[in-house]
C-alpha cells in the first residue's frame, strides 16, 4: 500500500510539475509561483496522507464491519439489532458533519498558499525589505494571513472534535446496549454467558471499524480538496503541441504583417510590418513601453496575435511546431535567469557540449577570463539567480549560452540596466561577437550597437514609426533624430554608453 502510494503521488507530481512546463505563458502571468508551489507541496502532502493511510482504512474497515455485522446476526439477530440501531443516526451525523469539511479544506489550503506567496515574495525582495525598512509592515501583513489560515484551521479541527466524539459513542454504545440487552437474555436462560461473551468479543471487531470510519471520511474529503487544486493547474490546457518540423532554409528569416496584439484590453502592438532577410541585423529602438519587448515574445510564440500574421523562414508561425522552432531561435532577454548551478551548465543548460566549444563561446562572449578567474572555473556555483555574478558577468554568461547555441535567428533584447564603462564594453563586444553571421533582431539601448546594425526600426505606441539606416534616420529628422539628440548624441561614442 506504501509503495502503491509512494508511486501514486510520485506520478502526480511528477504530472503536475510537467503540466507547468507546457502552460502557455499568457497563463502563467495570472498565476503566483507561491500558490504552485503551494500546490506541490501542501497539497499534495494532503493527498498523500490519505493514501498513505486512509484511504486503505477506508477499504478495509468497511469490509471488516460487514463480514462481523454477518456473523453478529448468525449469533443472535435481536441482540445485534438492538446494539447496532444507533449506527445510522451516527453515520447520518457524520455525514452531514463531514459534507463542508471539503470546502473548508480548500478554503485553508488556499489560505496556505497565500502564505507561500507572501514568504516567497519576502524572500525575493528581501534585500528591497531590508533597504527599504519594510520589515514592520510586511510582517504586519503576513501576522494578519497567518491568522486568518490558524481561523480556517480552527474551522475544520471543531469538525474533527465532533468527529471525535462521535467516533467514541459508536464504539461504546453498542457495548453498552449489548451488555445490558445481553444480561437480561442471559438471566431469562435465552442465551449462554459464553454467547454473550462471544458476542460482546465480536462487537468490537464491528464498533471499532466503524467509530474509525468518520475520521477516514474526514481525511478523504481534505485529499479531495487538495486534489481539487492539484488539478486546477493539471487540467489548464496546454501550449499548443501540434504543428510541423519545417525546413530553416530561407532567406525570408521572419515577417511580420499588420500585426495587432493586446495583453489585455489596450492594444500593444497596432498593426506592425517588417521584414528580415537571412544575415540581416535590424536593431529596433524606441521609448520605453513602445511595445519592442513584446514583439520577441510573439516570434517565440508565446503570446499570440489576435490579427495579421508572422512568419519565420518562410512560414506562418502556427504551421511551426513550437518546440522544434524555439530550437532555431536564441534570445538574450532583459533580464537574465541564471539556475542556481556551475557557470558551465548555466552555459550549456544540460546540453553535450565539448570543453573548447563552451570555451569558444565563452571566450566570444568575454566571459572567459572572468570565469577562470573565479575560484572552481566552469564549475564555479552561481547561486541563486546567480547571485553570486555582477549583473555584466550574468549577461556575459547568458550571451555565451546563446552563442553556443548557433541558432538560425538571434533575439537580443539589450539590458536597459546601467553597467559600469568597462563592464559595458565587455557585454558591447560580446553582443558583437555573437551577431556576427547571424540574422540577428535586436532591441537597442546603445549607440554602438544600432550603428552596427543593417537597418533600425522605430518603434513607438506599438507601430514602426520610422526605418531606415542610422545616417538615413538622422537625415529625416523625425523621431529616430530626437531620440539620439536627447539620449546618445552626449554619448561617450567609445564607450556607448547610453
Ligand atoms: N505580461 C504582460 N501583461 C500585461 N502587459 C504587459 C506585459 N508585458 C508588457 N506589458 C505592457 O506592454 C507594453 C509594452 O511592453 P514591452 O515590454 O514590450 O515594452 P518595451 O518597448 O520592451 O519597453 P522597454 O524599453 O522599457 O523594455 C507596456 O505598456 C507594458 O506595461
Ligand atoms: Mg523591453
């Protein structure tokens, strides 16, 4: 039962953990990884007990009690009658007690995931509570959750207590009943003091069982809720799955035409139109929430359009099979995530690479240097999030990880982050480096940067304003000119820093 159990939950979890992988990303933003996780663990936890321990009760004991219940009436029908009227009121009792304990149940699990949340979100932002003296006030707040979760909890033990006490008369009052009962048909020579010995013997293999039951009941209405949230993530339709392994060959790299995008009511991206041929590098530029973040996350398909179409190498975005088209597209993203393992598996992210290959790509992305300078090399941890890394060495470290993986398509969305001068340098020449041959999309934040690219796109309210080339821009003056007169022309041109 144990290992049926064991086996049980560890596919469960396993379920529900691979569920996350296949959500589409529109979903997780409206979910908290504090109440998944809450899910994973409490709940399942829930789940587990049950299983574990009654859930078997459950089975057992009911066939227990009838097996007994047959040989009581074998004994004396009258008698067992007697002891046993008191049962269906009892059961009938337990019953109505234990109906709401599923809706507590859910109640208080949800209640402890709220609490999983706010620890998460303290221990994310704890240096913010520390240099912000947050302290006192989230404390107060996660003070005022921890108590209402000890309120629902106090709801549901009441229950239990009940329970309890029900449990105990329907062990004791068909003794009582029988004795008494039995007595009385001992003293009027209807049955022998052996019988009734053996019957009072016997009732305990029924009452037992029984009283049991209720707590069974209780434990497999809290499984259910728990069950219940488990599912709420299991059920949750998945990433489209389906789709084609098409060919990468094409000098149409991607397209967008007429694109319109909404994350919720307000449209992001207004009917936008460009086009990258094969060994292009189109920097896109433009004021901050114009909108450029979110044209990469609609060519790795996780967001959709809601109008015009995409196309990368030559076809639309929903004949691709996602998974194999992600495989041709490399992204630097804004804001790095590094897991918290060695700089070489952060590199290669579990991937067979050989050492000189992680080595080249490292050494592209001016990450090279650094890493044999820290204590264990390659295999130095990075901590969570690598915490342990400067912001440039973190982007270095992610720019190596696009480099090695040679994809058809780059997608560098620039970090808006102030580095140090030199710092910048760094990450400027690795960017460099890793566009070098390769069609290359990226959202630029510096000047060096977008005069290295083959053309640049304006973006502004979710619409290319303006293309051309960095001189063919300036010439226009329009809003390109603007945006370099206030934010690069003072620019250091050496250094690009913005
Ligand atoms: N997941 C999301 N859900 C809802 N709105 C979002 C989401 N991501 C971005 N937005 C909104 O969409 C708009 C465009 O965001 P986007 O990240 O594309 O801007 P951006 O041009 O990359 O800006 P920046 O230069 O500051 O990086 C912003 O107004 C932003 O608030
Ligand atoms: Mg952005």
């Amino acid at each position: 039962m144990g290992y049926l159990s064991e086996r049980a939950i560890a596919d469960l979890r396993y379920k529900a953990t691979e569920k996350f992988t296949k959500l589409p990303i529109p979903k997780l933003d409206t979910m908290h990884s504090g109440d998944n996780l809450s899910k994973l663990t409490n709940d399942i936890q829930l789940v587990k007990r049950f299983l574990d321990w009654d859930g078997y009760f459950l089975i057992l004991r009911p066939l227990m009690a009838v097996a007994t219940l047959a040989y009581l009436t074998y004994l004396n029908w009258q008698l067992t009658l007697a002891s046993l009227v008191f049962i269906p009121i009892m059961m009938y009792l337990t019953m109505k007690i234990t109906q709401p304990i599923s809706n507590y149940s859910k109640a208080l699990q949800e209640e402890l995931a709220n609490i999983n949340k706010a620890n998460q979100d303290i221990l994310g932002g704890i240096q913010i509570v520390k240099s912000f003296n947050l302290k006192d006030r989230i404390l107060e707040s996660f003070k005022g959750q921890v108590d209402e979760s000890v309120k629902r909890g106090r709801v549901i033990a009441l229950r239990r207590a009940i329970l309890a006490g029900i449990s105990g008369f329907l062990t004791f009052l068909p003794f009582i009943v029988s004795f008494g009962l039995g007595s009385l048909l001992v003293n009027r020579g209807s049955m022998s003091v052996g019988g009734l010995l053996a019957f009072i013997n016997l009732l305990n293999q029924l009452s037992w069982p029984l009283a049991q039951l209720p707590n069974h009941i209780g434990s497999y209405k809290a499984a259910g809720a728990g069950l219940d949230r488990i599912y709420e993530i299991v059920d949750i339709v998945s990433e489209r799955q389906t789709g084609e392994k098409l060919d990468f060959e094409s000098e149409n790299v991607l397209s967008f035409n007429n694109v319109r995008f909404a994350y919720g009511e307000k449209d992001i991206l207004q009917g936008i139109s460009f086009h990258i041929n094969c060994g292009e590098k189109v920097a896109l530029v433009g004021p901050s929430g114009g909108g450029k973040s979110t044209i990469f996350k609609l060519i790795t398909g996780f967001y959709q359009p809601y109008e015009g179409e995409i196309s990368l190498f030559n076809n639309t975005i929903d004949k691709w099979k996602l998974d194999f088209l992600r495989e041709e597209i490399a992204v630097v993203s804004q804001d790095t995530y590094l897991f918290p393992t060695t700089i070489k598996e952060n590199i290669t992210l579990g991937r067979n690479f050989s050492m000189e290959a992680i080595i080249a790509a490292s050494q592209k992305a001016n990450a090279h240097n650094f890493i044999m300078e820290l204590a264990d090399g390659y295999d130095t941890m990075v901590g969570e999030r690598g915490a342990k890394l400067s912001g440039g060495q973190r982007q270095r470290i992610s720019i190596a990880r696009a480099i090695l993986k040679d994809a058809k398509l780059l997608l560098l969305d620039e970090a808006t982050s102030a580095l140090d001068t030199e710092s910048e340098q760094m990450v400027q020449q690795a960017l460099e480096k890793a566009m070098e041959g390769r069609t290359t999309m990226v959202i630029a934040h510096r000047l060096s940067t977008i005069k290295n690219a083959d053309r640049i796109l304006v973006i502004e309210g979710g619409a290319v304003v303006e293309e051309g080339t960095h001189e063919q821009l300036l010439d226009k003056e329009g809003l390109y000119s603007k945006l370099y007169n206030k934010d690069f022309s003072h620019v250091d041109q050496e250094s690009g820093v913005a």
